[in-house]
C-alpha cells in the first residue's frame, strides 16, 4: 500500500501543471482524459511507521496507535500519560 501511495503521489506531481491548465481552460473532456490516480483527491494520509490509513495525526505524520506506543515509551518529548 505504502508503494501504491507513493505511485500515485509521482502522478499528482507529474501532472499538476497539466491538470491546472485544463481547469483553467475549463477542458473537462481533457481532464478526463488524464490517469485517474493524478488528481489529488486520490491521495490518502498514512502512517510513515506501518502504513495505517485510519486515525492518522496530521501533526506527527504517524497513526494514533504508533503514537500512543511512543508516548509512552517517552520517545516524543513534552507528552506526558494522562489517563488512556
């Protein structure tokens, strides 16, 4: 999954400038035309650890398991347990 995520991030970048100028044009039968996995929307967060696409923290980049697990292992500074 992690492969087919960084795939379709190569399309998005490969593309853009493509993409911005067809919607610019307003070429909706060109865009169309375009691989379905450019546009960007298809992106999906997951996290850099074990590839988790659910209860992803934007902020940290990992999942709320893995950062659960290095919280309390003291591996992010300025977390502290509270009460999970």
């Amino acid at each position: 999954m992690k492969a087919r995520e960084v795939k379709r991030l190569k399309l998005v970048e490969r593309y853009a400038a493509k993409r911005a100028a067809l919607k610019e044009a307003g070429d909706y039968a060109g865009l169309a035309k375009l691989p379905r996995n450019s546009n960007p929307i298809r992106l999906h967060n997951r996290c850099k650890l074990t590839g988790r696409p659910k209860g992803y923290m934007r902020l940290f980049g990992i999942s709320r398991i893995q950062f659960r697990e290095m919280a309390s292992k003291g591996l992010i500074p300025g977390v502290k347990k509270a009460s999970w």
